[in-house]
C-alpha cells in the first residue's frame, strides 16, 4: 500500500513549448474536421493566433510534460510504484483558456490524493495540475487517476 505521507508533494514544474505539426497530426488521427485545428490561415482568420489544439490534446501534452520530468518518475519510486503495474484509470479536464502553437506551457503537477480498493489489491494515486501559459494565464487543470496493480 502506498504511504499517504506523498498526498500533497508536489513535483517541479516542467514547461514545454506548443507545436503545430503534432496539433494537425493529433486532430488528423481523432477525425476532428474544424480547420482552426489543421489550418493556420483559418485559426487566424477566427482570432487566434495559430493553430489551435483540440481539447484531448491536453492529454498528450500532460504525458509528454510528465517524460520530460525525471522528477515524477522519481516521485513514484519514492512511492514504491513498479512503473510497470501502473494502469492509467481516469482523466479530466477543467479548460480555461485555448491552447495554441507557440504557446510554452508550464505544468505544475500535485499529489492530491492516494487511497486503496479490494484490501490493497489496487492502489490509486490522485494528480491534479494546473497548466499556465507563457503569460502566467491558467489554460487547463487536469486530474488524472492512476491505478497502480499490487
């Protein structure tokens, strides 16, 4: 069973900047027809800046923030989670403002919470983040759920 002692540590922030080619690729691979998502000229066109990302983005940009962060990985083997028992259980967001190409986001990720089911058979690890733009603007919270096999 994972120690409650980590509910509140928080790891160190990692930012990372937006790009545009892996905003068309991702809204290609999801069918998403809107061009603001693969059209530069059309997202200008309706007041943004450049491309923008499709909302489930936020997801891929949360993963690849979480790999760029040696410190979370570090965090769970302080936590005693085998990355190999590890089972991604639940994802939401809270939008607050559109993602766009260039944007460098900062994503600042907390152990909110930590809990067990089937007598310590599942573990879950509860992780909030509050993702700012290069603006200091908050853009999204994310809560992920990550269920870890004993």
């Amino acid at each position: 069973m994972i120690d409650k002692k980590f509910i509140g540590t928080e790891s160190p922030p990692v930012s990372i900047e937006v790009e545009k080619y892996p905003i068309r690729l991702f809204a290609l691979s999801i069918g998403e027809t809107n061009p603001i998502h693969t059209d530069e000229a059309a997202a200008k066109a309706a007041g943004y800046a450049s491309l923008v990302a499709p909302p489930t983005y936020a997801f891929c940009l949360n993963s690849m923030a979480a790999q760029g962060g040696g410190a979370r990985n570090t965090l769970y083997q302080d936590m005693g989670v085998n990355m190999a028992r590890v089972l991604h259980g639940e994802q939401s967001f809270t939008y607050h403002k559109p993602i766009v190409a260039g944007d460098v986001l900062t994503f600042r990720p907390k152990i909110v919470d930590i809990y067990d089911k089937k007598n310590g058979t599942l573990d879950f690890i509860v992780q909030e983040t509050a993702v700012t733009n290069q603006r200091g603007e908050r853009v999204v919270d994310t809560r992920t759920v990550i269920v870890v096999r004993n």
